[in-house]
C-alpha cells in the first residue's frame, strides 16, 4: 500500500476549511473560526496542562518558583473557556502566554543544555505564537458577525 503523500497534506494541512491559517480573518467563515480556536485551545490546553505539572519539578530554571504552575493551569483554564464559550477575555488571557514565555526567557534564563541556536529558535518560535494569539483574538471578536459558511 502506497500513501499519497500529496492528497494527506491537502486534506490535513492545506485544507481552507478545516485549517483556515492562510485564510484572512475578515474572510473566514463561522465552521473555519471554529476548526481553527479548536486547535488552538487544544494545543494550548494540553501544552499548559503538561507545563503545569512539569513546573513544579525543581531542576527547571525558576527552581520551584510556585507563579510558574499558577499561571501554567490558569492558562490552561482560559483555554478550556475560550473552547466553550469564544469569550474574548479568555482568548486575550491566552495571548498573554507568549509574553509571559519571553518574561521567563528574560527572568529565568534557559535549560543549561540548550545552545544558542536551540535559544534563538525558541525565541523565534514564540514570537510566531505571539502574532498566532492576535489572530486568535481577532478571530473571537469578529467570530458573531461572519458567514455560516
């Protein structure tokens, strides 16, 4: 059995509905909106959920610091809300994730292990996040007037 390798990337990552992330927001339907915050919060939720009980191991670089899993499952109670209800509030708290990530890079520094390429795509990698959760944003505040689609 062969894969076709060029109809699974169609149907899994170039779908326009079902992964809308090259689709402006202003041109989104009501069925992309949601395929898309269901990914997000489902990536958020489980990245942070995960974070929440990793932080409290002591050999990370904050040392035990009780914030860090404080805002991890705060974090991922805001996107379990965002999934249910499309509340912008919880949506803006999510995008505050990524800044809180950078305040961390700034205040705690990094893994020992890590060097500076891993540190410089990390940091790239956030930045991405960041411009990802003003989309996320922007998506939930225009979310009611978009087309059933």
């Amino acid at each position: 059995m062969q894969l076709d390798w060029d109809k699974l990337f169609k149907r899994y990552v170039a779908d326009d509905v079902k992964t809308p992330y090259f689709v402006r927001v202003e041109r989104l339907t009501q069925k992309q909106a949601r395929s898309e915050l269901f990914v997000y919060t489902l990536f958020m939720g489980v990245l942070f959920g995960v974070i929440a009980l990793a932080s409290i191991s002591t050999d990370l670089p904050h040392g035990g610091a009780l914030a860090v899993p404080v805002y991890a499952l705060c974090v991922a109670g805001a996107a379990s809300m965002l999934g249910m209800t499309r509340h912008p509030w919880a949506a803006a708290f999510c995008a505050t994730a990524p800044v809180a990530a950078l305040m961390y890079f700034v205040l705690f520094g990094f893994h020992p292990n890590l060097g500076n390429g891993d540190k410089v795509l990390l940091i790239v990698i956030v930045l991405v996040w960041l411009r990802y959760s003003w989309r996320i944003l922007a998506i939930v505040k225009a979310q009611p007037g978009m087309p059933r689609g």
